[in-house]
C-alpha cells in the first residue's frame, strides 16, 4: 500500500487527485495540506486523512511514501525538491515550474535522490490519444506533414474553487496563463504522437479580455498562439486561450502524406481518417473531459503502477522538460518578435 500526502488542497486536488487516489486499491491518503487550514480539516475528514499544519511537516512523516504537488505554480519547485530530498517520491501537477533553471533543478534531485519524479500531462493517457498513437506508428496517414492543435475554455474562473481570489490571474503565483495552464498539455501532446522534439518556437501571446478583481486587465496572458517546428522539419500550430466563452475546444488535426487524422473534433468519433482517396475510418474511444464533464484523467493510475512496480514514469520529470522548454521558447519569441530555439538538452 502506497501512502500518499496531497499539498494543495484546491481544485485539481479535489476534483482529480484526491477522489483517484481513494479509487485505487494500492493507495491510501493519508495525509494533506492547505494554506487554508479549514479546507485541509474538511479533506482529511472526507478520506481519513490527517491534516497537516504546513508541508514541512508533512514531509517530515516517515510513513508517507509519496506526495502530489497541486499548489499554485510559483510553489512547485520549492515543494517537490523538499519533498525529493525529505525521500518522497513526488507526482508535481503542470507546468512543472516557473523558470527552466527550476525544472532542471526538479530533475537534477530527483537523480540525486534516487525517487521519482512524475509531471500531470494527462493528454497522453486518453484512450483517443493512445490509439491515435498506435494508429500513427502503423503509417495510417503516411509520414506526417504538419499539425494543428489547440485547447480552449472560458477560463480558470469557472474552475477555482474560489472565483473572486484567482491565483492563476496572478503573476507571482501563476507565472504564465493560457500558455502554460493549457498549452502546456497540447505542447507535451505533439511531441507524444510525432515522436518527435520541438526545435523552434514562433510565438505571439496577448491579454485579451481576463480582468483581475480591480478591474484591470490580468498580468498573464488568456491567449496564445505558437508555431512549432520539429526536430525532422513538421511545422504546425498549437493556440491555447482562456477566452472561448462557448463550447471547449480540445481538439487535434494532423496532416500526412496518406491522409488526414482529427482527434476529439467530432462529438461521436474521437477519432476520424479522412483517407486521401477520399474514404474515411471512424473510431470511437473516448470522448475528451471537459471543466463540466470530468472524467478520470489515469494520471493517479500511472503513477501509483510505477511506484507499485519499482519503475520509472513515462511521463517523468526528464521527459516534462522537453515540452517547459518550448513554453519557455514561447515566452522569449512573444517577448522578442523573433524565432527561438528550444534550451539545448
């Protein structure tokens, strides 16, 4: 049985990690905190936990063998390299970090320490994901040319579990927006299914419409667009933003030399081929959760096998730093108007 400890005990907590976590059969919560100390007690209560009164603490039990990260961005490298060093195996929610040199440092512990070190892009676990994968590395539409991705909602607005403080609108806390919060995932997901490293970044991120409580416009950015270029010479686009104020979009298209794949376009289909002989081939796996449709995301699953199975995540650390890399690649071109190379690994 794997004791877990969950810091951060707000909507990504609540809705994912906390409820997986009571799921599985190899875990037990057995400790969480939160900056609000009510809301840790009313966790504990609900999954007879212990509530902590703050993380140090937490990570000095002997008893836990691993923790979830889920505070607020600017907190995820300071928690997870205590957590590392105090012999805790650590799942860290995304983005991973708020600099590159904080997720090296991640990365850099985790080796010292010899415990692993797992990053919540969840994308990859979809069952549409998967086959769309299995299907790619078969040639089902050839060699692929180029891509669009994009991954769209209302804002964290109407996740939060309070909407009137938003940390994520707050540029100490958050770091970044769109970019980070959904890019990141569409960013980690590209590489998944072309197999393939992103090498240049041309990138345009805007503040569009988000307002803090005071009525200005939010220090982070509610929209983002990237052109990506791969290591093998794929160009495609990949658009994240906090300002669709209708359906969610989450949503993939890539374009091969035999034909065309979307993913998650179509309500039924999750996936469709348009063949270039015009036919196409319809699969239906899963259907892509939303804000208001929440599904179980297999990230607590993964991970609790790894720990469960002495074994390195697929989604570790290491790997986690090939897609904060072209984030941060984003940022420098949105900042600078030119192109830019990934950090050299």
């Amino acid at each position: 049985m794997i004791k877990v400890g969950v810091i951060g005990c707000g909507k990504i907590a609540q809705v994912r990690h906390l409820p997986e976590y009571a799921e599985n059969k190899d875990a037990e919560i057995a400790a969480v905190f939160d900056l609000c100390r009510e809301r840790a007690e009313e966790v504990a209560a609900r999954y007879g936990a212990r509530a902590y009164d703050s993380y140090s603490e937490l990570l000095a039990d002997p008893d836990i063998d691993a923790v979830s990260v889920c505070a607020a961005n600017a907190a995820h490298c300071e928690i997870t390299v205590a957590a590392l060093r105090a012999g805790k195996h650590v799942l860290c929610e995304k983005p991973m970090a708020i600099t590159l040199e904080e997720c090296e440092r991640m990365v850099e512990t985790a080796k010292e320490t010899g415990k692993y070190l797992m990053v919540g892009h969840n994308q990859r676990l979809t069952k549409a994901h998967a086959k769309a994968k299995e299907l790619l590395g078969k040639g089902e539409i050839g060699s692929i040319l180029t891509f669009r991705t994009a991954f769209g909602h209302s804002g964290p607005e109407t996740w939060a579990i309070d909407s009137k403080s938003i940390w994520f609108f707050d540029k100490k806390m958050a770091a970044f927006g769109a970019m980070a919060d959904l890019g990141i995932h569409k960013t980690d997901l590209i590489q998944y299914l072309t197999g393939r490293r992103i090498e240049e970044v041309m990138a345009v991120t805007a503040t569009l419409d988000k307002q803090d409580a005071s009525g200005k416009k939010i220090g982070v950015d509610d929209n983002s667009v990237c052109i990506y270029k791969m290591d093998n010479g794929i160009v495609g686009t990949m658009t994240a933003s906090w300002t669709n104020y209708g359906a969610e979009e989450n949503w993939t298209v890539l374009y091969g030399t035999e034909g065309v794949m979307h993913i998650y376009e179509d309500p039924k289909y999750s996936i469709i081929i348009e063949k270039k002989d015009g036919s196409r081939v319809y699969y239906q796996a899963d259907q892509i959760q939303t804000n208001t449709s929440q599904t179980k995301s297999g990230i607590i699953d993964a991970w609790i096998s790894c720990l469960t199975e002495g074994r390195e995540p697929e989604i570790s650390g290491e790997e986690a730093l090939w897609a904060m890399r072209a984030v941060f690649a984003a940022l420098e071109s949105a900042e600078t108007g030119k192109a830019v190379k990934t950090a050299p690994h």
